[in-house]
C-alpha cells in the first residue's frame, strides 16, 4: 500500500503558526490518515471471520484491493475530493511488478472457503515470525501477464510480495480434494518460507544455488545453469535431464520441449532450467512434502540425484532453523 505525503505551502505556514500558538489551546490536526489496515466486524459471515483472524492475529484478509474511500475537502470548483486507498501487492521500495496481475472473486461462499482455508491450513504451518502482514484472496492470478499462451505466459496459485501474499483459485477450493489442498497448502508455505529465507538466509542460498552452477561448464552467452535453454547440440554445456544440475523441473515459465532422442534412450533433445526463485521453491515443497526418506525412495535412483540430495538437505537445514528461530 501506498502513502503519500504532500506538504503545500499552506500547510507549512499553518504547522509554524500553530507552533507559535501553543498556549492558545491544544493543537488540531486535519486529514490525518487513519488505519487502513483495521480490520473490523460486522454479522456478515465472511467479513466476520476476516475480521477474527484480525483480531487474533493482527493479519489483514482481504477480498477486495480497494480498502476504503475517505471525504477530504471541497475543491476550488466545488468538487468533492475523495481519497480512495487501495492494496498495492505488487509494489515495493525499489520497484512495482507489472508482470503479474489479478481478477478478484465475487462469490461470497467461495471467499469465506478461501478465509477458512488460510486459516485451518496455511496459518498452522507458520510460525509467527512468517505470519503475513495482509493477505488478498483472488480468483486468478497470472505470473507473466506480458507473455501470450503460446509463448509461455502461465497461471500461480501464490505471489509473495513485500507486505502482502495473494492466495489465488478461490473458487476451486470446494471441488479439491484434500490431497489437492494439501498440496496447496504447501505450495503457499514453501513460498512464504522461502522469500523470508531470502532476507535471512541469503549465504545458505547461495551454496544452495552454488550446486547446480557448479555443474555447469559456462560459455559466453550462458553464463550461468539458470534460466537457460540447453539442448543436445550444445555439445560442451548439455546433459541429458535437468536432475543432473540438481534440478527437480525444467522451467515451468518456458517448459522443455520433451522430444526424446532417439539415438540416445532417456536423453531429450532440449529444456529450460528453472529460474533462482522457481529453483529454490521446489525445493522449499518438496522438503514439506517428504521426509528423508521418502525423497530418497522418490530419487534416490535418478541419475543426479547426490545434487538433489545435498539441495534438499541444505532447504530442510533453512526451515529447521527459521522454526527454532524465536
């Protein structure tokens, strides 16, 4: 959410004027924002149930962006100026993200499923210290709305901005199964952790992301194992499954064309290698996802796998350490 404060010249001359006149009697200060973040109750069910998390746990759960409209003063035409405040989820110190957007819900039933999801499931997986400042449920949420279908533009079930996670599929909720929201579930926490563990765990990453770079032989225009096409005509960087760069996906936003070669059995004639963050979450999932050895009876015969492993062992060090964190 945005703030802007604008001071006028006006306003100046009235804060000196007012500093002068203290003794006259107790200042009074107009157009102060109030909290645009206070969550209150009515006997609408959801609201209501917006509003118990708000007041249990101090956390915002919105179903709208706009959060409220406030009368400020008449203009020099006689127009009224309103002041409408709205979530940004997308905005940040340094820069905005224009790449992904959003269509909100307006089923009622649905929103409240999405209330009550996030609070039975995700808020139990959390420990305080990763507890969102707001939440913004939505319908649908695009994580590249710049890019057409054909050229990889994809839907999210969950975007972690700087103050606020949006929690996308809303109306699916009623038709998932249990293991689907399980599944949701972890997705939304693995997000959550790993963008804390990105401001607090920042060296333990980079040895996490260390361990597929260092799989990979480096030319001019690739530099780095991430987010790069390999194929089986780059004769001097490619191996034959992303898993041999400790990777669990190709990239989901540019997926590899699967085509297997023919003259090689269990080789594909190319891929995209995930992103940092598509990295790092996938791993964030699976070490919710499995135990030790679970992961290892699920991998544990895939050629690559010692790079799965130390990737994995390193995310389950990350989360034990941010629980234990006080």
């Amino acid at each position: 959410m945005k703030t802007y404060i604008k001071i006028t010249l006006f306003t100046l001359t009235a804060l000196l004027a007012a500093c002068k006149g203290d003794d006259d009697g107790p200042l009074a200060p107009t157009n102060l924002d109030k909290d645009w973040l206070l969550v209150e109750d009515n006997n609408d069910p959801l609201d209501h149930a917006c509003y118990e998390i708000y007041r249990d746990l101090g956390i915002s759960v919105y179903y709208t962006d706009t959060l409220g409209k406030e009368f400020r003063s008449i203009n020099a035409y006689g127009d009224s100026i309103i002041n409408i405040e709205k979530l940004d989820p997308f905005y940040s110190v340094t820069a905005t993200d224009a790449s992904t957007t959003y269509l909100l819900s307006k089923d009622r039933d649905a929103l409240l499923n999405g209330v009550l999801f996030f609070r039975e499931r995700v808020l139990s997986g959390l420990p305080p210290a990763l507890y969102p400042h707001t939440i913004l449920l939505v319908n649908e949420l695009t994580l590249n709305a710049f890019l057409t279908a054909e050229r990889g533009k994809r839907f999210g079930n969950v975007y972690n901005g700087y103050r606020t996670v949006i929690i996308s599929n809303v109306g699916r909720l009623g038709d998932m199964t249990d293991e689907e929201k399980g599944n949701l579930t972890e997705e939304i926490i693995a997000t959550i952790y790993y963008h804390h563990a990105r401001d607090h765990h920042a060296q333990q990453l980079e040895i996490f992301f260390g361990i597929s770079e260092a799989s990979w032989t480096p030319q001019a225009l690739f530099p780095s194992a991430y987010y790069t096409m390999v194929s089986s005509g780059m004769a001097a960087t490619y191996k034959p499954h992303w898993h041999q760069y400790g990777f669990l996906i190709s990239s989901p936003s540019m997926p590899g064309q699967l085509s297997p070669n023919l003259s090689v059995p269990g080789e594909y004639t190319r891929y995209y290698t995930p992103t940092r963050d598509e990295d790092a979450i996938q791993f964030f999932i699976a070490a919710f996802h499995y135990t030790a050895e679970e992961f290892e009876a699920e991998y544990g015969s895939v050629t690559g796998y010692d790079l799965l492993r130390a990737k994995y062992d390193l995310i389950r060090e990350i989360i034990n350490t941010i629980k234990n964190t006080r």
